[in-house]
C-alpha cells in the first residue's frame, strides 16, 4: 500500500527540521551559489579584458588620429588683423597681401594654395577674423612662415584689439609646448578637444571672442597684477 500525497507532505515537513537535512540542504545551495558565483566573475574578467584591450585600441586609434591631424595641418598658417568688408575674395586679398609683404622675391601663386578662408562667426565690434591659409605643399608653406617677421612689421592698419597683422602655425605642436607649462588639472579639457589647434596667447577678450573652441594661454588681470591663465574658448 503505497503513501498518500498528505502524508508525504507531512514526512517531508517533519524531515525538514531535522539538521543533517538541513545541513544537506545548505550544502546543495551553497555549492549551487558558488558554481553561480565563480560563472559571473569568470564573464566579468573576461568581459573585462575586453574592456581593457577596446580602451588600448581606442587609444592607439586616437594617437594615429592627431598624428594624421597634425601632418594634415602641417601646410596650415593663420593670419590675423587684416581687415574683413562686406564683401571680399579673402583667396585674392591674402595672396596679394603674402606676396606684397612676404615673398615679393618668388611670389605664390594659386597652385600654391590650396584653400583660404576666416574662421569663425563674424563680429558685431569690427574686430576681423583670423583668416585660415592651407598651402598645397609644405614647401610653399614654409617659403611664406619663414618670411613672416616682414608682414609683422609692414601690415600696421590700427584695427581695435589687433594693433597689426600677424602669422602664426596652425599645428599641435604649439599647444603642447605652451600646455606643458600648465598644471594638468586645468589644460586636460584643452587637450582632449583641441590637441591638434592653435594655442593662442592674448587678452582674456580678444582670445575668447576670436579663437572660438581653440586652447588659449594667456594673462589674467587680477588686482595690480596680472595671472597666467589656461582655457578652452566655447564654440
């Protein structure tokens, strides 16, 4: 005569508080956790290592980034403080300008360069914006920045915050060596967005005004003195 199912549930029950099944039970589910347990930190540490190898491949791919940035920019000069009209052939201006200041002895010509344009938005207090030249070859490039003190001292047009023309690289280079004289808490910022611009040295206005989203190094008045300052202008 077999058991009925109420007298199993009840045997179970009664066998429940006894300690070797207790004890037997604790073992199953303990040995249950564990194998569950080791499961997880068996896929975390994998999915870790992956993490890992993704945030090296991401590194390396942005170090190869800013050096084709850099080789991109390499042919790159910026001028600043000539005066901007209405209307304007800023190619035709800038070369006529390079040309009767810079290179008068071997002039570029229009297969020297290969795009010029302003940067940035136009401004209501007439200030002009800095214009962006990029020569075909580096060559042509570094016929004109060699030459660069003649259109310093020639191009004296009294324009309000930007007293004279200037030329300057356009290349990572020069933030890096003006950042490494900076504490890095206040240039990181600068770096991750702008590691392949312009650092520009100037006025607190005339920098964050014209050099929109550049990393810019400059002076600071504070009481009778001035203080060095490291910031990144807002696009």
């Amino acid at each position: 005569m077999g058991i009925n199912q109420e007298d199993f549930v009840k045997a179970f029950v009664g066998a429940l508080g006894e300690e070797r099944v207790v004890k037997k039970l604790d073992d199953v589910i303990c040995q249950r956790l564990m194998k569950e347990i080791q499961e997880l930190r068996d896929v975390i540490k994998e999915r870790d290592s992956r993490i890992t190898d993704l945030e090296k491949e991401v590194t390396s791919l942005k170090e190869a980034l800013d050096q084709q940035e850099q080789y991109t920019r390499r042919n790159n000069l910026r001028i600043t403080g000539i005066k901007e009209k209405e209307t304007e052939d800023v190619a035709e201006m800038t070369m006529d300008l390079i040309n009767k200041n810079v290179c008068e002895l071997e002039p570029i010509t229009i297969d020297d360069v290969d795009r010029v344009h302003r940067v940035g938005r136009r401004r209501d207090d007439g200030v002009p914006r800095p214009i962006l030249i990029r020569f075909s070859t580096y060559r042509a490039r570094q016929r004109v920045y060699t030459n660069r003190r003649k259109l310093n001292l020639r191009q004296r047009q009294g324009i309000p915050g930007r007293p004279w023309a200037g030329m300057t690289e356009s290349g990572a280079s020069n933030v890096q060596q003006q950042v490494a004289r900076y504490p890095e808490h206040l240039c990181q910022r600068g770096l991750d967005q702008t590691s392949s611009l312009h650092a520009v040295e100037g006025s607190t206005r005339q920098a964050g005004e014209q050099n929109q989203g550049l990393l810019v190094i400059g002076r600071k008045r504070v009481g009778e003195g001035f203080k060095r300052y490291c910031e990144v202008c807002e696009k």
